[in-house]
C-alpha cells in the first residue's frame, strides 16, 4: 500500500483527499498543526500533530513510514489577510515549504503535489486562464505561490524532486457523505458565508463591491467542488509517478459565476430569502477568474463532476448538519 503524506490533511481541501486517498486503496499519514485543521476530519487516519517546516519532526515522519509522495495542503489561503499580514504568508508559504523541500530531497522522498492558486495569474489577459496565461499575482498570497512554483522548477533541474502543481480555483462544496466540509475561523470564503446567511447564523451578505467591470458588477469566480479536487490530486500523482515528471495544471470549472448569480441560486436552492448588503471592495480580489482545464482533461482525463447547483446542495447540507 503506498504511503502519502498529506500535509495540511486535516483542512478542508485536504481532509476530502485524504478521504478519497484511502478509498482508492493508497494509506494516508496526516501531518497538521491544527492551527486551521480539525483533528475530527481525519480521526480514521494516522495522524502527526506538527508544522510543516519542522525538519527533525519531518524526517522522525520520513523514517516511520515508507513515504512515497508528498501533498502540501497546509497554506494560508486568505487573499484580504495576505494583504494585511505578509509577513505571517511568506513564513507558512515560502519559508516552510522551503525547510520541507528540503527534508525531501535529504530523506530521498521524490514526489510533490503541490496546492497553488488561480491566484498566481493575477488580472486574466484572457477569458479563460490556461497553463499558458502569464503568471503576475496582484496579492501576497499569490505571490507567495507563484515563488514556491519556482522553487520547484529549480528543485526539479537540481535534485530530481518532481512536482505537480495544481491550480485550483475556488473550492467549494462538502462531502456527499456530509462527514467532512468547509469550516475555517473565521469563515471568509463566499459559499459558507452565504449558507450560515441562509441559516440565519449571521445577519447578512455582504457583497464585497458591485461596481467590478462585469454584467451584474459583481466579482466572476469559478466554483468547482473539493472533491472534483481530491480526485485531481490522485490522478496527477498516478501521472507524475509513472512518467517521472514534472507538471502543472489548472482546476477549474470552466463556467463562471457571478457573486449575485451565486446568491440567487442559495436562495432559490435554500428557499430562504436572505438579506444581502452591497459593502465596498475587498482589497486584492480580481474582477474575473475563471479556469481553462482543457490540459488537465486531456493528460490525466480528469473532468469535474459537481454542478453549481451540486456543490450548494452538498455545502447546505454540511451547514445544517456541521460536525465542526
Ligand atoms: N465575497 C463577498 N462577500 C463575502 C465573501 C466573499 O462578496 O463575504 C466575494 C469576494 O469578494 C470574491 C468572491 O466572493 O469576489 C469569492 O470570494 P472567496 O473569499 O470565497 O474566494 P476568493 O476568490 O477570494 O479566493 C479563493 C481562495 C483563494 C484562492 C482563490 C482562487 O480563498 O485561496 O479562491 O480563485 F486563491
């Protein structure tokens, strides 16, 4: 059975993979801090309660189990805070991941699946954004991916570390299990904040902006479901392992939704009518995101599953039924 050690696997993104790890026969080891993570998403697991940088912890890890590949969950993902806090963005995202590349390569573990961002692209020059759109993040938080992205590349010519980075858009949605879902404190990503709306857990929407150069002037993302996600992460590390190489994908969708079309459908799907307040941009969100995954459907076949209308469903159903 090949070990994976999922970094970060009691978060969000990767607690459904470490999930969908197990259920396609790999074993999966846990490491997390639980600064974000929640040690219930993962009670299955055997679990390392630690940093990410701890290179003695790190190695104690590589030395206990036969780790064949590594997945890296555990970043800071708030673009507002990257803005205000950098400092705390270029410690966990670069700093760290520099101290684990490096126990990699020195404990000989030669697989990376690496979570960047749609953030990395910055304003699109294009519709749709492809493997091949020019890479200038307009916020810390991308920034501090796009570095990491590079470190790789440099790691891969100098020490054979081959790495996969996957691009994701805006995950979103829950388990169909309604075991695991989105739960971070404090929530500032749009579908959970629209739901706990719904649920009458707070008193309002606020729309951050809607005078954004788009139909409706609210911000255009490209929500695509944690688990169309996990999946893509087996995928590319089943490719990477077999032709040894280095990768890169976009994950997305392919449709984007605006904020207001977002809350139309929560409504319409919840059938509560929720009140929603316009309140002045958020600093660092670009007006329009959306993926072009053409190469990710075309080398690992991968093609996303959940509908919008899925992904609230299943979101819905983990606000209402939450376990953390
Ligand atoms: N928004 C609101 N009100 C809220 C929360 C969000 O109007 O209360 C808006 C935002 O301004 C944005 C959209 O909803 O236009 C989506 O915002 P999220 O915070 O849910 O997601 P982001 O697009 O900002 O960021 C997410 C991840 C990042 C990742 C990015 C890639 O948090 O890690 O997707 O697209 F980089």
């Amino acid at each position: 059975m090949k070990h994976i050690l999922v970094i970060g696997g009691a978060g969000y993104i990767g607690s459904h993979t470490v999930r969908m790890l197990a259920q396609q026969g790999y074993q999966p080891v846990v490491l997390d801090n639980l600064s974000k993570g929640h040690r219930e998403a993962v009670s299955n697991y055997p679990f390392e309660l630690g940093d990410l940088g701890d290179k003695a912890l790190l190695t104690r890890i590589f030395q206990k189990y036969p780790i064949e590949a590594v997945m890296h969950f555990a970043a800071f993902i708030e673009v507002g805070e990257s803005v205000k806090e950098p400092s705390k963005y270029y410690h966990n995202n670069v700093a760290q991941v520099l101290n684990l590349l490096d126990s990699m390569v020195e404990n000989h573990v030669k697989y990376f699946v690496f979570s960047s961002t749609a953030a990395t692209f910055g304003e699109p020059v294009k519709p749709k954004i492809d493997e091949t759109h020019p890479q200038n993040p307009i916020n810390p938080y991308g920034n501090t991916k796009l570095m990491v992205e590079k470190m790789l590349a440099d790691f891969d010519t100098a020490y054979g570390l081959k790495a996969t980075a996957l691009r994701y858009f805006n995950a979103s949605g829950a388990d169909d299990s309604g075991e695991i879902g989105e739960s971070h404190n404090p929530e500032s990503h749009l579908i959970p904040i629209v739901l706990q709306a719904a649920a009458g857990k707070r008193p309002s929407i606020k729309v951050f902006g809607d005078d954004y150069p788009t139909a409706d002037g609210t911000c255009i993302r490209d929500y695509i479901h944690v688990n169309d996600l996990a999946r893509a992460h087996i995928l590319a590390l089943e490719k990477m392992m077999k032709e040894d190489k280095s990768e890169r994908f976009n994950l997305g969708s392919g449709t984007g939704f605006s904020v207001a079309e977002l809350i139309k459908e929560a409504k319409k799907i919840t059938g509560i009518d929720f009140k929603v307040e316009v309140a002045p941009r958020r600093a660092g969100d670009p007006a329009v995101l959306v993926a072009d995954s053409t190469k990710a459907q075309q080398v690992l076949g991968w093609k996303p599953e959940y509908s919008l209308t899925r992904i609230l469903q299943t979101a819905w159903n983990w606000e209402q039924n939450r376990k953390y």
